[in-house]
C-alpha cells in the first residue's frame, strides 16, 4: 500500500485550521468557482466567500487532507459545506490574525489586496480614524445589510 504524501500547502492550512479551532471561532477565506466546492446555491459561484466555523456550534465539523466539511445553519436548514483545501485561500482567527496563501487568492481579490496595501500611510491612518468613529454606527446597522463583496475584500491585508 502506497503512503499518500500531503502538499505542504495543504499541510499548512490544515495546521492553521486545527489551531484556530481550539480559539472560539474561525473565518475561512475561499474561493467557491472552485472544483468540489459544495454550498447552498446562492454562495456558489463567488471568488470570496467566508465561512464562520466553530467547535461550538451545533453542527459537526471534520477536516482531513481533503478539505472541510461542515454542516452549517442556514436560515432554520442545515447543510453540508464542502470547501476542498484547493479552494482555500485564507484564514482569519478569533483575534484577527490573517493567513493568507498568496498563490490561491484569485486573481480579482489579490488585486484588491494589493492595492489597498499601495495607500499612503496617512490615508490608511485617517481610514481608521474613520471607521473608529463609526464604529457606533456600523454596530447599528440591521442584520439584513451586509457589506458587499469588494467592501469584504478591502478588510483583507496580505502577509507575507
């Protein structure tokens, strides 16, 4: 019987999956035009879709050299998610820390990524100044308005 090696990149994600999950809750980054991903319809189809995963939900989670497969709420169903580690591009952990796997982001939020990493220093500062400001007023908004997925993509920064 032939042992099956583990890419290296799959390795690390799985590894940054498993350390996440011991925190309360973690972001997962992917990109669902990729092959074997399985979603309720509306999120197919979308270069950046994130998933909220956590031990604690009621749900199971399981993850192997294949990728994740959760079963997650949506509305009053659950459903089987199933994101190949080929289509994961990025972890965001409880405390805010960010993996990224360049080479998976595509092409469009990579873009995005790195022209927000090009802003002048005093820009990026008084961007924040703002959104602490309105941090009030973006704790209001309803739970029907979500941000849009170029707004979802300018709060991810690239580590290198």
């Amino acid at each position: 019987m032939q042992q099956k090696t583990i890419d290296f990149h799959i390795q690390q994600k799985m590894k940054a999956l498993a350390e996440a999950l011991k925190d309360d809750h973690v972001f997962v980054h992917f990109d669902s035009r990729r092959a074997g991903v399985n979603l309720p319809a509306h999120l197919l189809g979308i270069p950046m879709v994130t998933l909220k995963l956590s031990l604690r939900f009621n749900g199971a989670i399981n993850y192997d050299t294949e990728g994740i497969v959760a079963s997650l709420k949506f509305g009053t169903e659950y459903y089987e998610c199933i994101v190949p580690w080929v289509a994961v591009w990025g972890i965001t952990l409880a405390s805010g820390e960010k993996k990224l796997w360049r080479e998976d982001i595509p092409q469009e939020i990579l873009e995005t990524i790195l022209e927000a990493d090009k802003k002048p220093a005093a820009i990026v500062k008084q961007e924040k100044n703002l959104k602490n400001k309105s941090a009030n007023s973006i704790a209001n908004l309803s739970k029907t308005e979500q941000l849009s997925p170029a707004d979802k993509r300018k709060q991810l920064k690239l580590i290198s």
